[in-house]
C-alpha cells in the first residue's frame, strides 16, 4: 500500500505562489506516475499535471504556463510549482501516484490552496 502525504498548501493574495509537496512512502516500487488533482466545491474534478518517473509532464490548459510539476526520485516525492495564481485556482489539491498515468489509484488526503481576488 502506498501513503502519499501533501503539504504546502493555503492562503495566498492573486498573482502569488505556492509550492505543494508529495511525500511517497510504502510500497512505492510501483509508482512510475504522480500527479495533482483538484477538485473545487461545485465543479468538475481535474487532473492538473502529471509527471513521469523519467520525467515526462503533462498538464491541463488552464495551467500551462503558470505550474510546474516535478519530482525528486531519491526522494520520493514530487512538487508542483503554482505561479500567478487566480481565484479560479482555488479547491483542494490531491496528490496521486499510479503504474501509470492514466491508472493513479493511490490519493492523498489533500491539501487546501485558496486565492483571494
């Protein structure tokens, strides 16, 4: 069983940043792909970016060009980068790792990113 475990998230002005972070530990042999998810109270869940164990990324429209997605195998953790932030960026922010990535069945607990305008 995997436990990934967020951290970095909170309360920041618009045009800000945040750096989240995932920590991997357990049976972690498996996850080649980790990602972020969010999910905002009345919305559509959606897959932010995504990142390989070798380093290949991934990351929807309304983010390209503001986040970064990375990781530190050595570490087992990866990172995602949130620049110029925007109010719509606001919801709580999932952490998932995965054989692949489109199969990332381990989920963190979350972490709450807010923006304020």
């Amino acid at each position: 069983q995997v436990q990934l475990v967020e951290s970095g998230g909170g309360l920041v002005q618009a045009g800000g940043s945040l750096r989240l972070s995932c920590a991997a530990s357990g049976s972690i042999f498996g996850i080649n792909a980790m990602g972020w998810y969010r999910q905002a109270p009345g919305s559509q869940g959606e897959l932010v970016a995504t990142i390989t164990r070798d380093g290949r990324t991934n990351y929807a429209d309304s983010v390209k060009g503001r986040f970064t997605v990375s990781r530190d195998n050595a570490k087992n953790t990866v990172y995602l980068q949130m620049n110029s932030l925007k109010p719509e960026d606001t919801a709580v922010y999932y952490c998932r790792g995965g054989i692949t990535t489109a199969l990332m069945r381990s989920w963190g607990q979350g972490t709450q990113v807010t923006v304020s305008s």
